[in-house]
C-alpha cells in the first residue's frame, strides 16, 4: 500500500450511482460493495503523510478522510490495492471503487500505458473485458442488497458520461424490471 507507484496512472472504476444523498444508505452500499469484491482493510493516508492508519469501515470515515484504501485479489489471483470515495453532488450520491493503473499494470503487461498509449483502443478490450464482468457481478451484487440507479464501469467514469450509443467506452448496468442489464464496453 505504500508503493507510491502503485497509485500512479488514474484510476479504473465501479461507479455506483445511488441516488438521492444519504448516509445510511451509502453506509450500507459500501460495506457491501467493500464484502462483494472482497476487500482487505480500510485505511486512510495519515495526516502528516507517513504511510496509512487503520479506520472503521463507514459513510463517517468517508466523509472524515475523503478516499478509503485497502488491498483485493483480482479474478488472476493476484493483489493489488485499491480505494473508494463518496461523490455528493447537486443531492445525489455516486460511490466508487477504484483500482489504480499503477497497480494494475505491475499485474497485467497488457495494460501498459492505457488510456494514453497505441493499444488503448478496442485492443484494450482483450483485458477490460474480464475485468469489467468482474466488476459488473460485484456490482450485481451489490445491487442484490442496495439497489441503486445505474453503474458504470471505465476509466475515470462519472455519472455524468454518455452511456447510449454505438460507442461506449464504459461498461453500463441498468436496472430493469427482472435485475440489472448489462452492457458491456465496446471501444
């Protein structure tokens, strides 16, 4: 977790758009977004910049500390670290789970220097792909417990980006009468 370089390169994302801004419902959709993609911890950076401390999974420690980290296995088995924060904007509330490309290149050489070099394009799909599913049966998950208004997967997401059209950079789940649809990323 202290690997500087492990935080370096933006970020790859779970974005949960919850809805209307409130606490006990954050709280609930982290600690079963925390439980569903099996994260290790919850810490904090120190506040003199030494390394990280141990807190409380919880809404108050988002809120207190802004970015929550802990460590996840990925469907490779391998380790890397990862975070989480509460977006509230204009009364509506986004949670995201992140993995840094830092950590996720130093695991996967395919990933290399996406979004940002020749084989960002479709080719990145041969890696986004598996991750992406992942993060979709977390997210379906999740669901299963706090539903909420949509997802997305990608980097850097936001719930603000388009998520129709013949070009989607971002994997989209929606809820629909029998659950969430899927629809994966396709550039």
């Amino acid at each position: 977790m202290n690997g500087d370089e492990n935080w370096t390169g933006g970020f790859y994302e779970l974005c949960l758009v919850l809805g209307a801004a409130d606490d006990d419902n954050v709280d609930r959709a982290l600690r079963s977004l925390w439980r569903a993609v099996g994260v290790q911890g919850c810490h904090v950076r120190r506040a003199d910049g030494t390394g990280f401390a141990a807190v409380e999974l919880g809404v108050a420690a988002l809120h207190a500390h802004g970015h929550l980290r802990g460590t996840l296995t990925l469907p490779s088995g391998a380790r890397v670290v990862c975070g989480g924060f509460l977006s509230r904007y204009e009364g509506l509330d986004t949670l995201e789970l992140y993995l840094p490309l830092g950590a996720l290149a130093r695991v996967d050489r395919r990933i290399g220097g996406y979004p940002f070099d020749e084989s960002s394009g479709v080719e990145s799909l041969t890696w986004r792909s598996t991750l992406d599913r992942w993060l979709a049966d977390v997210a379906i998950a999740v669901y299963g417990e706090v539903p909420f208004h949509r997802a997305l997967i990608g980097f850097e997401v936001d719930e603000d980006c388009g998520i129709s059209g013949d070009q989607r950079y971002a994997a989209v789940l929606m809820p629909r009468a029998d659950g969430l649809e899927y629809q994966p990323a396709n550039a």
